[in-house]
C-alpha cells in the first residue's frame, strides 16, 4: 500500500516497513534503538475480557519477536456501540491490561473511535541494542527452523463461531492465544537467533516466505508442526476460515507440496497471537526446543531448514 509514497529518510532508521517486519526500529544511540508496533483485531472469541487478552498478547508479541523488551503500551479502541456495551469495553480493557501487567509493561493511555464493527489492541514500544535486532529476513543457509506454539487458530475460531467447539479459557487454543511470547523471546535470547518473526495473519507459510527473502528455500517436515489436538477432526468437518482459503490460493504457487497429509491447508491458515518462527544454528536448535519446553511453551518443535535457493521457496515433504 506503500508503494510510491515518499517518506522522510533517517539514517538512523534500522527497520522500517519495506521488509514487511514486525515492528519498526530507530537507533536512538549506539546503546539504544526504540522498537514501535501496532495492532489490533476484531473479536475472536465472545468473552470480552478474554478477547482483550488475546488482543493484547498478539500485539505485545511484534516486539517480542524483534529480540526487544517491551517498555510502554497505548490502547487502541474501536467501539460498536451498538453492539457492545460499556461493561463489555471495560472487560476488553481489563483483560488488556491483565497481558500488559504480566509482561511488566507501563500502560500509559489509549485512544478510542466509535466504529462499525469491534476492534482492539495496542500500539507498544520497545527497547534493543541496535546491534541485536531480530530481522525476519536474515535467516541462513542450513539453519534450522524452529516454532513456539502449535498451529490452528483460525480453523479453531471458526468451529467456536459455528458452535461446534464449547467455548473454554481451557481449551488448548484459546491458552495459546492468551499466552505471551514474552518467555520464548526471552529463551531464545540464550541462543545464536539469526531471524525471527511471529506467525500471523498470512499463516506460517505467509510469513516463512517473507523469512526466505528470495534468496534461500525452506524444507519443511509435516509430522513436525504442531498442530492444536482438535484441527484435524475440525478440517476434516470443513471448518476452513475464508482468510486461510485466501491465503492457500495467494501462497500455493511458491509451495512445492510433496506431502500427503489432508492437513496441510492448517500451514495457510490464518493465525491470532501465534509463535515465534526462529532461525538458528542446526546444532542448537534441540537445546533451543528443550529450553522452550521448560519454559511453558510446550509444543515447541524443529520444523524444517533452510536451504540453498532452488525453484520454489518452500518445500513440504
């Protein structure tokens, strides 16, 4: 959207849009660079103080997977008033503000519109030496390619709209969309991360082609990604969000698909408050998923590697 409008020009501009990275990075010294994101989304479940959670970790999660600490965070809200009360906005805001805290992060404020549909989420700010600065595109040849969290938001949201899935905090899904990133980004700090991106809206092969770059291939492993237990039985009743389908259509012609799996559209689908996808050394990355384990993040897994540039940029086997 971007594209042939002139912006103002800083040297001291890291990252900016042009990548399609996760957040923005300015050097403010040679010690410092402030790292800026902001997202929001519409509701994904109908509990408001459980939506405003997952609102608030999927935004805090842009900075997490620039290798930054989160510092300040700003409400971002846009009311359907004729639909959503105020007590309902409060428990979207008090749900928020729950993530915030957890992440020890400042909330200083917000801005609110009134709106035809319902959106929230937050603009936040962060802090990384500019010298440490995960990129989504820097990724190596032969490094491995690990993941935090399982796969299948959507397909999941989608089934608890049809009201096919009792709706639970429980439920392995919603958990992972509450969950922050926070401590995978934490972990991985431990280890030689050269890239990292959180998936997304454009699904993990949205967002692992923006990891190729156009200069490197990506093998994955289909029995290695995790998907939520109950994915396959809902793919299997068809519950495919339109946003995945458009996904799959928009990303096929640069996937070679081997597999056989009737699973595979779950690596299009399109994710809220998904994992981390880290690019490192081969021989680190077991000790990376054990570390991630411990820390919580339970489904971690290796699920591929970079190879050198060939045909296609992503090959499923």
């Amino acid at each position: 959207m971007m594209e042939g409008i002139q912006t103002y020009q800083d040297e001291n501009v890291i990252v900016d849009y042009q990548k399609s990275d996760d957040a923005g990075v300015y050097r403010l010294s040679d010690e410092i660079a402030l790292i800026e994101s902001v997202d929001f989304i519409t509701p994904i479940v109908d509990d408001p103080y459980i939506y405003g959670q997952i609102a608030a970790s999927n935004a805090l999660s842009d900075i997490f997977a620039m290798g930054g600490v989160a510092k300040t965070a700003m409400n971002v809200l846009m009311w359907d008033q004729a639909h959503i009360s105020k007590e309902m906005i409060k428990e979207i805001l008090r749900g928020g503000a729950e993530r915030v805290s957890e992440a020890k992060v400042s909330l200083l404020g917000g801005h609110s519109v009134g709106d035809l549909e319902q959106k929230y989420g937050l603009s936040v700010s962060g802090v990384a030496s500019p010298n440490k600065i995960w990129k989504n595109c820097t990724a190596k040849e032969g490094d491995a390619l690990v993941l935090t969290k399982a796969l299948g938001t959507g397909i999941l949201a989608t089934a608890l709209k049809n009201n096919q899935l009792s709706f639970s905090k429980e439920l392995e899904g919603i958990e992972s969309m509450i969950a922050l990133n926070q401590n995978a980004s934490l972990c991985a700090k431990e280890f030689e991360i050269h890239a990292c991106t959180d998936v997304t809206g454009f699904g993990l092969i949205g967002h692992l082609l923006e990891m190729t770059s156009g200069d490197k291939s990506v093998e994955l492993v289909m029995e290695n990604i995790p998907l939520f237990e109950c994915v396959p039985s809902l793919i299997n009743q068809g519950f495919i969000p339109n946003g995945s389908k458009q996904n799959q259509s928009y990303l096929l012609p640069s996937v070679e698909l081997s597999t056989t799996s009737p699973y595979s559209i779950a690596l299009f689908d399109a994710q809220t408050s998904g994992g981390l996808l880290l690019a490192l050394p081969k021989a680190e990355a077991p000790k990376l998923v054990e570390s991630l384990k411990g820390v919580g993040y339970t489904r971690s897994a290796i699920i591929g590697e970079f190879v050198s540039r060939r045909e296609k940029e992503i090959y499923i086997f």
